[in-house]
C-alpha cells in the first residue's frame, strides 16, 4: 500500500481525485483540497470524522483549518510520493464531505 | 472581549503567553505556538478539546496538524488584531495541552 505509485496505478487511482476536487501540489508528489463547509461545527465535524479513518489505516493527512475551510495535502513519507494509501484517503474525504 | 487591547492589557494578557511557549507572529497583530505530542491520537485529542472551547466561545483558531505536531495562530479579525479573546483561547490551548 505504500509503494509509490506507477504511471498505470495513477491514471487508475489519482485521476479520479483530480476530477473531483484534488489538484497536484506544486514541486511535491502530492494532492491537495480545499473543502469548504458551512461553519466551525460542521469543518470540525468532518476532520473528526477523517481523524479516525487516518488513524485507523495509520495514514495521516497534513491539514490546516480556519473557520469553515479545511485544506488538506496528502502524500506517502515513506515511499517518497503518493501512494494507494493517498488515493484511499481521499476518495474516503470526500466521501465524508458529502461529495 | 473583542476590543483589540490596548498596552496595559498586552503587558498584563499576553505577556504571560509569550513566557509560556508563544510568540508573536512577523507582520501581524497575532501570537503563534506549536504543540508538540506523542502521537496522532494526543496531538488531534488536543485539537479536538480546543475546538469544543473555540466553538462554545466563538473564538477559532487558524491551526495545521501534520501527525503529531499542531501549529496554532490566534487572532481576532473583528478586532483586527489580539482581543481578550485570544487571551482566554491561548491560556485554554496551554491548559490542555497539560503545561
């Protein structure tokens, strides 16, 4: 789950994250979004609720909150770049966004 | 509570957060500290504490958390600048975070 991924793996796993919300981050291998919620309640609710899946699959995001705005940036330290666990991740976040 | 303070009230609120871990952040009427725990479960069991106080005082953090490190910036953007608010809030984050 945390090889990096192949030129193959990515079109299967990452492009459907970019077609739904993610971008590539700038000089990393790496994906990130901006999800916007309704208030304080519902931002944190959501980080919650992404905190357990991160640690349940012991996959944690970088992420930073203001108010109603969560960004997120995934990628794999351990194998240099994104990996499987990045796409899992993600498409869990933006199910738990409602999206 | 949200009145930007005035001297007086920086020597007497904010001076004893910037002897217990904050400092002022370059450019911006505002204090900043990282928090830094064992693990992913202590450093967003933290966040997750702040945030019942934050919401319960409507006061929000501008805060990241990369697995076990929180970075923390206060500020109230009513005021332009620190109220008594980010007193109150930054006092809190240092009482539980257990300093």
């Amino acid at each position: 789950m945390t090889d990096k991924l192949t030129e193959a793996e990515r079109a299967e796993q990452i492009a459907p994250l970019l077609a739904a919300g993610w971008a590539m981050v700038d000089g990393r291998d790496a994906i990130h979004k901006t999800f916007t919620f309704r208030n304080f309640v519902e931002a944190f609710g959501f980080m919650t609720k992404a905190a357990l899946w991160a640690e349940k699959w012991n996959h944690h995001p970088e992420w930073s909150n203001v108010y109603k705005t969560v960004e997120v940036t995934l990628t794999t330290h351990d194998a240099d770049g994104l990996s499987a666990l990045d796409a899992k991740l993600g498409a869990k976040l933006n199910a738990l966004a409602g999206e």
